[in-house]
C-alpha cells in the first residue's frame, strides 16, 4: 500500500533493568519522511533510536516496519529492512585502519564482491578518509571517526537512516558537509531520523519535528510550526540536545 509507513512505533515503552526510559511513545516515518528528534539530556531519544533499528526492545507496544511487526525482532531483520542506524559516540574498531574499518563493515553488510565500489563511494563522500585509509582508526580526530562512522552507513544507501548526535563534536564546517550529505540523501528518496542538538540544523532538513521530555513525546508537528515550541521547551527543560 503506498500509505504504509516505512516505520512505526505505537505506544513504545522501553526499560533499562528497573528504569523506564520510554512511556508509550507513537510516531510515524513514512518512505521519504525526515523526522527531527528534539529533547533535553536524557529525554530518550538514543533510545527511541535504538528502539527503532531494532538495538533495544520495546517492553510494550509495537514496532513495525512496512507495516510488520517487528517488535522485538533482532537487530539484523531491521537492516535487512534498510534501516541504518549512525550510533551516538564513536563506534569503530579502534586498532584497525581506516580502510579495514570500512572493509569489514561493508563486506558484511552489502557481499565482498561489492566493497571496492562502496570503498570508492565513501572516499568519495569523505576524501579526508580516503587520505587516511592507512591510519589506525584509533588515532583518527573524533571528527575523522565521525566521518568513518557515518561512511559505513551512508554508503549502504538505507531507505531511513537513524543518526544519533551525527555532529557532536564536529567543526561547523565539517557539521556543513554532513549536513549537504544528509540533504542528498533525503534528496535521493531516504526517510531520516535525526537526533541533533543544532536545533537549527535539524529543523532546516527536516519536515517533521518530534519532541521528547521524560520519555513522552510532549510535542510533534511540522518543522514550521516546531521553532517556537522546542526554544521554549529546551530553554524551560535547562539543556538543548
Ligand atoms: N544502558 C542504560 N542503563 C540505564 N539507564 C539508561 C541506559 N541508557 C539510557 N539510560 C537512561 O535512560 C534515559 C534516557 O536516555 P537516552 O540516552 O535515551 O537520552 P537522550 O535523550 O538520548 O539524552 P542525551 O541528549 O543526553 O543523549 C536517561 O535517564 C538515561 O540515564
Ligand atoms: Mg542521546
């Protein structure tokens, strides 16, 4: 059905042993939707995240992809999906090289026949990369492993890419290029889901805009509507993530 959403969370709840992080969280991507995810320090947006590629369970309620369920499916029937999930933080093997980071990544993720491609295409994407594919990962700026991260990811073309904080700790030039990355990719048809504390940013590239405060979503609407509504929210709530 052309109105299926690419994604679903219905009334989500999400623990951490005896926290609760999530109180019945709904919302709805559909194919080609850009969703920013707003919300002060520990609101749960990582874990809405999470939730939705599939990295934590949802303790009640539903989630579902194409319109399957997938509530408590493993992580790996999520990217089949072709959600990709860009993590918070640094996630890369720290003692490999750039190039064996990107490697392994891609040949389980897209077959060994296909990372020469996807190794042009990312050094394309981030020539800063392709400069240091000999360098240990480990010794990468935090911004250089920003890019690794999001390389792996993007490359593998999802049709709805999570990011978790993808500019945390980033340049703003380097914040720019990420950001004309993001808007290609929305270009070519991908569904986002953007965790941003550049309200500004997310808000530009964005059409929809959701709002987190203690685990319930306290607001959603369109980004045009959202610029009043979240300055005032994150100012009240004393943090802008
Ligand atoms: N592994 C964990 N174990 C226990 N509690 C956790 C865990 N991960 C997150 N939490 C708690 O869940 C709540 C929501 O956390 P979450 O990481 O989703 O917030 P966030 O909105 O992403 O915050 P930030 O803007 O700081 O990244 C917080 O109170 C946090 O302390
Ligand atoms: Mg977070």
């Amino acid at each position: 059905m052309a109105d299926t959403p690419l994604l679903e969370l219905e009334d989500v709840t999400a623990e951490y042993g005896p926290f609760r992080a999530l109180f019945g969280v709904s919302l709805t991507i559909h194919p080609g939707d850009a969703m920013a995810l707003l919300g002060s320090n520990g609101a749960g947006k990582t874990t809405v995240a999470r939730v939705a590629s599939g990295l934590v369970d949802a303790a009640t309620g539903a989630v579902r992809v194409d319109g399957v369920t997938m509530t408590r499916e493993p992580t790996y029937r999520f990217a089949q999906a072709g959600i990709a999930h860009a993590p918070e933080g640094r996630s890369v093997f720290a003692t490999f090289t750039v190039e064996e980071n990107l490697v392994l990544y891609f040949r389980r993720s897209l077959g060994r026949k296909n990372v020469p491609a996807a190794l042009d295409e990312a050094y394309t994407l981030f020539p800063r990369l392709g400069e240091r594919r000999r360098q240990v990962a480990g010794t990468l700026s935090g911004g250089e492993q920003r890019m690794l991260s999001l390389a792996r990811v993007l490359v593998e073309k999802p049709r709805l890419l999570i990011a978790d904080e993808l500019s945390l700790g980033l340049a703003p030039i380097i914040v720019d290029e990420v950001y004309e990355t993001l808007t290609s990719i929305r270009s070519s048809g991908a569904a986002l889901l953007i965790v941003e504390q550049h309200v500004q940013h997310a808000l530009e590239l964005c059409d929809h805009v959701a709002l987190l405060d203690h685990g319930t979503i306290a607001w959603t609407g369109p980004s045009a509507e959202a610029a009043d509504v979240v300055v005032d929210h994150l100012f009240e709530t004393g943090s802008s993530s």
